[in-house]
C-alpha cells in the first residue's frame, strides 16, 4: 500500500468516527434533553396561562378606576356647589 492510499484510508476512517462519534452524541443530548425540553415548555405554557388571566385582572381593576375617578370627579363637583351654597348662604346670614 501506498503513502497516499494510506493517508486517504486514515482520512476515511477518521471521517466514519467522527460520523458515528457526532450521532452518538446526537441520540444521547436528544434522549437527555428532550423530556427537559418538554417539562420547560409546559412551565411556559402555565405562565402564559398566568399572564392571560393577570391581564384580565389588570383590565378589571382600571375599569374599576376609572368608575371611581368618574364617581370621584362628581363628589367633587357636588363638593363645590355646596361649598359656594355655604356661602352664599353665610352671605346671607351676614347680611
């Protein structure tokens, strides 16, 4: 046998170990991350499940806020009246 037949059967054989040695790699990080892979994506969809329904809390509770800014804004215009009620009144009185 050559050097070049050699080389090239080397080279060969190299390149066939670093094919098996890539998939065995392969099957080993898929058997040990795919039941991770699947757990976390569970967790996400739990969390996306939490968001959603925080969402509709946070939509609920600026409804609310914005009835009692409107409710708020009319106490405070009443408030007024009475106050220049009261004083027209104390007006009165002094007079």
């Amino acid at each position: 046998m050559s050097v070049t037949g050699a080389v090239i059967t080397i080279v060969a054989l190299l390149l066939v170990a670093a094919l098996i040695g890539y998939l065995t790699a392969w099957f080993y990080a898929k058997s040990v991350y795919t039941p991770v892979i699947k757990k976390l994506e569970e967790e996400k969809a739990e969390l996306q499940r939490e968001v959603a329904g925080l969402k509709d809390n946070v939509s609920k509770l600026n409804k609310q806020i914005d009835t009692l800014n409107g409710k708020i804004g009319d106490l405070e215009s009443r408030l007024k009246e009475k106050d220049k009620e009261i004083g027209e009144l104390k007006a009165r009185v002094k007079d």
